[in-house]
C-alpha cells in the first residue's frame, strides 16, 4: 500500500481528498501547513505527496525544494489555484512531478496519482532488472538497449579471431570494451598488451611495434622484440589507432595481410598468432579525405565495427554507473540519491563520458558529509561572468580558456593526454598552457 501525504490549509479540501484517497486504498496522512508535512515526512516516508501551492508559512515551492533535496523518491503534485499556472510551470522546473489546477476533479486528482505511482513501481522494477544484469557481462555494466546490443555483439565477436576497430569518444570505455574482447576469447590465456599508439615519434613507434635488430639505427645497440612479437598467442591493441603515421600504417597493413613482418632493420620474416583489436575517438572516414589516414587499412581494421555511444546516449545507464561507482568507491559509506540528484545526473550532457561520471561521483562523496549523495555540488559549475567592459577581449578569452582548462583537468582526474583530447587541442599545447596559466609547478 503506498502513502500518500495532503499538504493544504483549506480544511474543506483537505478532508474531501483525505477521503477520497482512503477510499482508493492508500495510507493517507495530511497536514495543514509546510511545517507539520516535514515533521510528518521526518516520521514516515511517502510515496507522494499532494501540496498546494500557496500555504501559511513556507510555501508549496519551499516545500517542494525541501522534498527534492532530502527524500529518495517522494513524487509531488502541487495543486494551483486557476490563474496562476505560470507559478506551475515554475514548480515543475524545479522539480515537481505534475500539478492540477484548482478547482480540479477528484478524478482527475486521481488519474495523476494513479499514474505517478505506476512510474515509481516501473522505475524500482527497472533498478531490479538492471542489478540483475550487472553481473552478466564482466566488468561492463549497461542495461540500456544500444549497451545491450552492444555486449551481444561483443559475445559474437569475441570468440572469433577477426580484427574489431572500436570507436567512441573519450572516456566511453574502448580500453575495457578491447579487455573483455580478450577475456571472453579462446586467447584469454595469452598476453594482452597495449600501445598507446599516441605516445611514440614515428621512429619510435616503428620499433615498439615490429621490434629492431642490433644496429638498426644509432642507439640500437640490442636486438629488441615488438609488441607485435610478444603478443604471440594473445591480444594486440592499439590505441589511438589514428595516430600511427602513414608510413607505419603501411607496414601494418602488410602485417595484416600477411601475418608476417621483420623487425626494423631486419629481413627475417617473423610469423606470429595475434589478434588485433584498435581503438580511435578520432572521425577516420574524415581522416581518409584528408590523406591522414589509409583507406586500405581502414578497412581490414574495420572488419567487426565496435561503435561505443556517448554516456549522454544511454542515459537509462547512468544511475547504475553511478551504483557501480559508488560500490568502487564509497567504501562501507552508504548513500541515498534524490529525484533532484538523479534528475542532474541524467541531464547532464557528459562530454568525458563514463570516466567524468567515475571522476563526478568521486567527488560528490567527498562532499557529502549525510547520507545524500550531494550531486548537485558535485555537478556545480563555477558561474562566473564575464560581462562586457570588464576586462579586454584577450584577457576574457584567456580567462575563458583557463577556466575551461580546469575543467577538463577536473573531469578527466588529472589526465592531460585525456583532457587534451577533450579540449581538441594537442598534448603539447596544452602543456603549454599550463605553464603559461601557471596550473602545473
Ligand atoms: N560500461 C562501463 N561499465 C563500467 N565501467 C566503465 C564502462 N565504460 C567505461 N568504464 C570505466 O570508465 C573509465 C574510462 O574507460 P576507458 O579507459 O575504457 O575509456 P576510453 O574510451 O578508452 O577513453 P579514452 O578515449 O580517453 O582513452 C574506466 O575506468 C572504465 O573502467
Ligand atoms: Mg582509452
């Protein structure tokens, strides 16, 4: 039986709704006023809560803002009076389930309720669902459908040997996406190892890959085995596939074809068993028009497409992220999230994707001190303004730019390969920045 708390000072409708609701089997409490709804709402938790707008004392509003802030997942309807729907449409910005305007129906108070309580039973169904599949498919969690077809495809993939090209923007979970490819083959027992294809010059990058015989080049004062090489039996993935220079691309695609490759300085043709999983936040069809990338390797690396959808794309994710997060990281701390807090979370447009959520939640329970999990610190933003007159434009762009240099700092915890990415700007200009806004020592 769910409860159902009437907040409304005129006695007369007070007690017609008290009875009508009765009548439809809900536990029904009232209150005259703000003040005793929130000592009720200390006592009981409600499901709903049916408040008129204009009330002695605090209003309907404050009342409102006090439910969004401190419960879990109370439902309101406020009641206007004709005339001031405006105050309405207010109410249902900050937050408000739905209204009814005075004088209303008792049935159509009803449908209201009715309909709201259906959702909440929906909603705590779906959470269940979603718990149930969390465990299903490793370390990814994802109830959403394009996660769902997403992890079925995967499982397709998985087991064959085929080379998968995964593309997303950052922080949408490429490297764990390549990781679970790897556990869930039949290579799972070989070695999986990672190039971070955007870290190396062109030399170097060539000799990471295929390897060098002694003298190769000046410094090369020992034969060194590749990645490619030691990957035998296993997994290759290269990260940041769009970053390979295009004479190395060559020399890849040939690998490609051939399974065969010699190391740099070598004629020895050195055949190994690896599969090769890349990864790319970066737009390659683009790239090819450009002349930047090579429509031949493009594709045989695209053989099984791996499309990742940004966070803000399958937003029926983001509260169980937030679950598995908080499980990660709030040690043995428990933590409530209100409509307010969920209602943030899923609004937001996430442009770090899942790893600013991680980075999101981090720091909102380092600023919870109770039991609510202070999104709304955590997703605050500092607003300050620049108004015309103040500043000249350099000094505006500049602390335009500082301060958006922050931010991505903040939601990439502190990675500036990451935070460049971001930024759409080079690592190196961004260390240039720092130095120049004086954010690193
Ligand atoms: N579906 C998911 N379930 C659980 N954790 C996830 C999921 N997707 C991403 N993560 C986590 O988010 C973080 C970022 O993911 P990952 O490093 O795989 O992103 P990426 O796409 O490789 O980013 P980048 O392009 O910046 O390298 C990691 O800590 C990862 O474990
Ligand atoms: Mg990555």
């Amino acid at each position: 039986m769910e409860n159902i708390l009437i907040v409304e000072d005129e006695e007369n409708i007070r007690e017609v709704l008290v009875r009508a609701l009765k009548e439809k089997q809900f536990a029904v409490e009232s209150a005259p006023d703000s003040e005793t709804a929130i000592t009720l709402m200390q006592k009981y938790e409600f499901d709903l809560v049916l408040t008129d707008l204009k009330l002695p004392g605090k209003s309907g509003l404050e009342l409102l803002n006090h439910i969004k802030e401190h419960t879990y997942a109370t439902a309101v309807i406020l009641m206007t009076a004709y005339g001031s729907v405006e105050n309405a449409v207010e109410a249902m910005q900050h937050g408000a389930d739905d209204y009814v305007v005075k004088p209303f129906r008792l049935d159509e108070i009803e449908i209201k309720i009715d309909r709201l309580i259906q959702e909440q039973r929906l909603l705590e169904n779906h959470r269940y669902l979603q718990e149930e599949t969390e465990a299903r498919f490793g370390n990814i969690v994802g109830a959403s459908t394009p996660m769902q077809d997403l992890i079925r495809l995967i499982e397709q993939v998985a087991s064959t040997n085929t080379t998968a090209l995964i593309t997303g923007e950052t922080g949408t979970g490429k490297e764990l996406i390549a990781h679970t490819l790897h556990q869930r083959s039949n290579r799972k027992d070989g070695p999986f190892i990672v190039v971070h294809c955007a870290a190396y010059s062109q030399t170097l990058i060539e000799s990471e890959l295929f390897g060098h015989e002694k003298g190769a080049y000046t410094g090369a004062t020992n034969q060194r085995k590749g990645r490619l090489e030691i990957s035998q039996g296993g997994t290759l993935f290269l990260d940041e596939l769009g970053e390979i220079p295009l004479e190395i691309q060559v020399k890849l695609l040939r690998f490609l074809e051939s399974k065969t490759f010699e190391r740099v300085g070598g004629n020895e043709p050195i055949q190994v068993d690896v599969r090769i999983v890349a990864a790319t936040h970066r737009d390659l069809p683009a790239m090819i028009r450009e002349g930047k990338f090579r429509e031949d390797l493009y594709w045989r690396m695209n053989v099984f497409p791996i499309p990742l959808p940004p966070l803000r794309e399958r937003s029926d994710d983001i509260l169980l992220l937030t679950k598995h997060f908080l499980g990660k990281k709030a040690e043995n701390r428990e933590f409530k999230i209100t409509r307010l807090g969920e209602r943030l979370l899923r609004e937001y447009h996430w442009p770090g994707n899942v790893r600013e959520l991680e980075n999101i939640i981090e720091r909102a329970i380092l600023l919870s001190s109770g039991e609510t999990l202070r999104v709304d610190l955590a997703l605050a933003k500092p607003n300050e303004d620049v108004r015309l007159g103040d500043k000249n434009l350099n000094q505006m762009v500049e602390s335009m730019e500082k301060r958006l240099i922050q931010e991505a700092l903040t939601q990439t915890g502190n990675n500036q390969a990451q935070a460049a990415k971001l930024l759409g700007i080079q690592r190196s200009t961004l260390q240039y920045k720092l130095q120049k806004y004086g954010l690193i020592k």
